[in-house]
C-alpha cells in the first residue's frame, strides 16, 4: 500500500515536471516571437511579417504604442506617431521613445473619433517647425463621449510649434462638425509641393443613412451646402483659404475634392506633383483615386463602379453605374467625376499611401505607389504608366477591379503587418509602416459581423517597421551601414 502511494506521488512529480517544461517552452517560444529572421519578422500577436521580394524584409524601429494611427518625421530616425485613444503625441529618436509625451491632449475616442492626423511642416519664418494635429477634441477628458456620453466640441485642425520636447503655442487652423455617429472623420494630413496643407475628412459617418445624409458635397441635389466634411481640404499654413475651386462661399472655398465616404491616406507624387487618395467603401468598393482639382468621388451615389443600393444591406453591391455623372453635383461645372484608377469589390480597408522617391529598396521600385490596407495587413505595390496618370494593370486587373483575394496575388508586397494605419517614407530613402496588431472592422459598429474585428476605443498595440534591403545591416541608431542610394 506504501508502495502504491510512493508510485502515485512519483507520477504526480513527473506529471508536474513535465507541465513546468511546457511552461518554460512556451516562454522561450514567446521571446523567439520578436526574433527576425531572413525576410520575415515575428512579432506580438503571433503576427508575423512576410515580404514577397526575396530581396528584402522588414525590421521593428519600435513597438508598444497603443492604437498608433499616424506618423511623421522630423529627421533621420526621428519619428513623432501619435496615439488615436489617448490624445498623446510620441517622439521615438533612434529607436528609444521618450519618456514624456510631447503633448497629451483631451480626445473623444467613440469608433473612428480620436488623435488622426500628423505632419510636420518646416517653414522661413521660424525655425521651429510647425506640427499640425487633426483631432476630434472632447469637452473634459479623454472618451468622454464614451463615458459620459457628452458631444464633442468639433474635428479640428491645429498647428503648434516644437520647442525642444515639447509642443505649444496651438493656433486654431480648422474648426469642423462633429455628428452623432462616431465614424468617417478621415484625418490625415499632408503637405503639398505648394507648402499649403491638404486634410482629408469624412462624411461623418451619416452617408450610409439616406435620411441623414443632407450636404451637397455628397452628392444630394437639394442638399444643404458642404459644411467641410466628405472632402479634401486646402488651407495655408494659417488657415486661409489658398484659392476657390468649386465656390467662393466658406467653407466651400476650401474644398479641393468632394464626393467621399471615407479616407485614410492621401498623398503627392514626387514625380508630377499631382495628389492620389485611398477611399474606403461601405463594405463594398474601396478606392484609389488620382485627385485633380476640383475632383468629385462620386458618394453617395456611386462608389467604386458601383451604384449605392440605398435602403440595402451593409455591403450589398449595386449595379455598375452607366453614365454617373448625370446623378451628380457639379457646382456650376467646376467639379468633375472620374471613375476609381483602382478599386476592390470586397473592401479591405485601405489606409496609408506613399510614393517611395529613392532607389533604397532597388531601381525598380523608385517612385512606386505603395499602399496598405486595415483588414487583412496588406502592403500593395502598384507600378504606374508612362504618363503618371493611371496605375499600371496586368492580367485580371487590366480591368482596374480586384474582383477577389486571388487577383490580389501580383500587387501584394509584403503580408502579416495585422491593420496598417500608415505608410511613410523616411529620411533615408526606406518604407516606414505604422500599424496595430490586429485590424478589421469596428466590433461595435456593425451588427452580427463576421469578419475579424477590433474595438476602436481600445489600447490595443502598435508597431513601426521599417522595409529594407535584405542584406542591409542597421546599427543601434538604425543608420545604414551599405553605401547611401538617397540624397538626404
């Protein structure tokens, strides 16, 4: 009987023995999730990062950051990414965050409200340089529109000054609505070769609603007149308006682009100057558009090549549209529809948009389009004609239209990145990627989802990659060690 207990308690050690080795394999497996290898980059989540061209990978500059959703430069390895939930400006210098915010500011964070925007503008004037901060700022605290259920006070654009590691003297660049509905304030913010600055903002989440959508700047005959929302905005470094394009009445004056649902990237490219954006559809439709002048999206009437099916189902697609322009707002003819230079059926969520102006990553990529996308991680890569006015489309995109994951397969740069919220190019001539660690749709904006999703309003993770040669080895202060292919 002693013998059979002694046997019993020697199985329950080995049983023990045998569970705190499992436990300790797991651990060593956790810290080799943060180990790049080759051309692939394990991160937190389980994500990991996978480059197509056998040539390159992808290396961490810096992880940790909660709900990260915009990034800007102020110098080789010198990053400020700000945070959408919690209001605060990041300062990430040679890989090393700073141990104090730059700012922290009082955001309401309900859905796609929040911290949104960033660019950094150097200027004669002073030699401090400008950074502009698009936000929707709340009454109190942070989410106050969450906990407190309070209104916000507007979407508004800031520009302050850096001083040493802190930003001050706010001037007040752009005061906008906000709606009920938490969604669709765009937010990102560039600088144009002509130094005045382009914000791109929503529809205000009130678009999908055909009782709620009132403004002429989506398309609705006898709406009432833009208010600044569903547009790209033009404005100088104080504010002003630059020019009419479609109308001398505030703040119409001040739209250089109407006609959009939602956008998460706009940029300029470096070769002819001219503006693209990415536009997100509902549930249907996404978009890359080239943006002239006066350039009308076509929402809410038509989205991709589509007709919005009003009254319809989240994500039903209509009919192709014929003939869009007639259902159209033109302005006395000074806006002008052009259908989408690329367009998915199945939305994917496309974010940030660059142009790659150097040869770092090899001839063949210089100033190539790269774009991201939030659902599934995506970082796309688009060579473009001749003529800069088109993307250049082979095979089952010859049509301009990702009908499906398969065709998708010839413009996938790189995959595993979770929700890409932005894409940069950084001093040095390489591609720079903010995202979180898991992407998809808001949890709490769409009944009965399906697809994977992610609370908006949540702390979750971010990272900053950054895209290199393969064979290029970085120092601690993230300096190449090959020879320079970009005039800094």
């Amino acid at each position: 009987m002693w013998h059979g207990s002694r046997n019993r308690l020697l199985l329950m050690i080995e049983m023990l023995m045998r569970i705190l080795f499992l436990i300790l394999i797991l651990n060593l497996l956790n810290l080799l999730s943060f180990i790049s290898y080759g051309n692939t980059v394990f991160g937190a989540s389980n994500t990991h990062v996978t480059m197509n061209d056998p040539k390159l990978k992808a290396e961490v500059v810096f992880s940790g950051i909660k709900f990260p959703t915009s990034m800007a430069f102020l110098g080789p390895n010198d990053i400020l990414v700000i945070e959408k939930n919690s209001g605060t400006v990041h300062r990430i210098i040679n890989g090393t965050i700073l141990q104090k915010p730059l700012l922290d500011i009082n955001v309401a964070n309900k859905g796609e409200r929040g911290l949104l925007g960033i660019s950094v503008a150097k200027h004669e004037k002073n030699e401090r340089p400008y950074v502009l901060l698009y936000f929707t700022e709340s009454v109190n605290k942070d989410g106050d529109d969450v906990s407190e259920g309070k209104s916000p006070l507007g979407n508004r654009l800031y520009r302050y000054e850096l001083t040493e590691d802190k930003l001050g003297n706010p001037k007040l660049l752009l005061d906008l609505p906000v709606k009920p509905d938490a969604g669709h304030n765009g937010g990102k913010i560039v600088l144009g070769h002509d130094d005045n600055v382009y914000l791109v903002v929503g529809d205000l989440g009130v678009g999908d609603l055909e009782t709620q959508a009132q403004s002429k700047s989506q398309n609705i005959k006898n709406g009432s007149d833009p208010d600044g929302s569903a547009g790209i905005l033009r404005i100088t470094l104080d504010g002003k308006p630059v020019g009419p394009i479609i109308g001398k009445k505030d703040p119409l004056n001040k739209y250089y682009a109407y006609g959009l649902r939602n956008s998460f990237g706009i940029a300029f490219d470096p070769v002819t100057g001219k503006l693209w954006d990415t536009e997100n559809g509902p549930g249907f439709g996404d978009e890359i558009n080239l943006v002239e002048p006066g350039f009308n999206s076509g929402w809410m009437k038509v989205q991709g090549i589509w007709q919005n099916p009003i009254g319809e189902p989240y994500g039903t697609v209509g009919d192709v549209s014929v003939d869009p322009e007639q259902q159209l707002i033109d302005f006395n003819g000074k806006g002008k529809y052009s259908d989408p230079e690329f367009t998915w059926k199945g939305t994917v969520g496309p974010t940030g948009i660059t142009f790659l102006n150097s040869d770092r990553l090899g001839q063949k990529y210089k100033n190539d389009m790269f774009v991201g996308d939030f659902h599934n991680g995506y970082l796309y890569h688009f060579d473009l004609n001749k003529n800069r006015t088109e993307l250049s489309l082979k095979g089952l995109l010859n049509d301009k239209v990702a009908n499906n994951i398969d065709e998708l397969k010839q413009i996938i740069f790189g995959k595993g990145f979770g929700g890409i919220t932005d894409i940069k190019v950084g001093p040095d001539g390489n591609l720079y990627v903010l995202s979180i660690h898991e992407g998809g749709h808001d949890c709490r904006a769409v009944a009965n989802l399906t697809h994977p999703c992610v609370s908006y309003n949540s702390e979750i993770k971010g990272t900053i990659f950054r895209i290199v040669e393969a064979n290029e080895t970085t120092d601690n202060n993230g300096d190449n060690d090959n020879d320079g292919k970009f005039n800094r």
